[in-house]
C-alpha cells in the first residue's frame, strides 16, 4: 500500500454506531444504516448487497479489502470504538480518525 490515504466521507445519519457489537454490521439491511467500515467498503466499490449483514471487513471476499485488513489489532480497536454505547461522539469520531490514519484510512464525517 502507497502512503496515501483512502478518504472514506461517513455519513452520519446513516452511520450505524454506539449500539453494541450485537447491533453492529457493515451493512444493516432493517434500517439502511452502515458501520463506518460499511462506507469503507462501499468507497472502495464493493456492492452493499455484498456486505448486508456482514460484521467484518475480513468477511468480505474482495482483494480490494485486503491493504485495510493488514493491521488485525488496530482494525478490532476501531470495530469496539465505532459500536462502543459509552463513548462521546467527539470523542468516538477522533479515535475514529486517528485509528483510520494507522489502517490507510482518512474517515470525514459529514452531515
């Protein structure tokens, strides 16, 4: 992976977060709503039927996943961040950054 990142804009009233790893997945069909790796995967042109339901990146059968699966721990890290029911938004969304930044991610949240 080149040292450039992937700019993934989260939007956030479809940003599925702060529910529970139980409540959590890529792609939840109930309600349309997408963690924030969801919109990872749909930025890099992976289908949102190919993601429904899903928990994880690595669940994805897609070499396009692969350079953002590399770093497992950091990748956990931010799963448990984005599901956390504790944590501020601010303050969710800045480790969100700062994670995404050691993955090869530069998440934006808009709206």
């Amino acid at each position: 992976m080149n040292n450039e990142l992937l700019t993934v804009k989260v939007d956030r009233p479809t940003w599925l977060h702060g529910e529970g790893m139980e409540e959590s997945y890529l792609y939840r069909g109930s309600d349309g709503k997408m963690c924030c790796f969801g919109f990872v995967a749909r930025t890099l042109g992976i289908h949102e039927n190919v993601i429904l339901e899903l928990k994880t990146l690595e669940e994805i059968e897609d070499i396009r996943v692969e350079p953002y699966i590399k770093n497992s721990h950091t990748l956990v890290e931010a799963y448990a961040v984005n599901d956390s029911v504790t944590l501020t938004q601010e303050r969710r969304e800045s480790e969100l950054i700062e994670l995404g930044k050691k993955l090869g991610i530069e998440f934006v949240f808009t709206k």
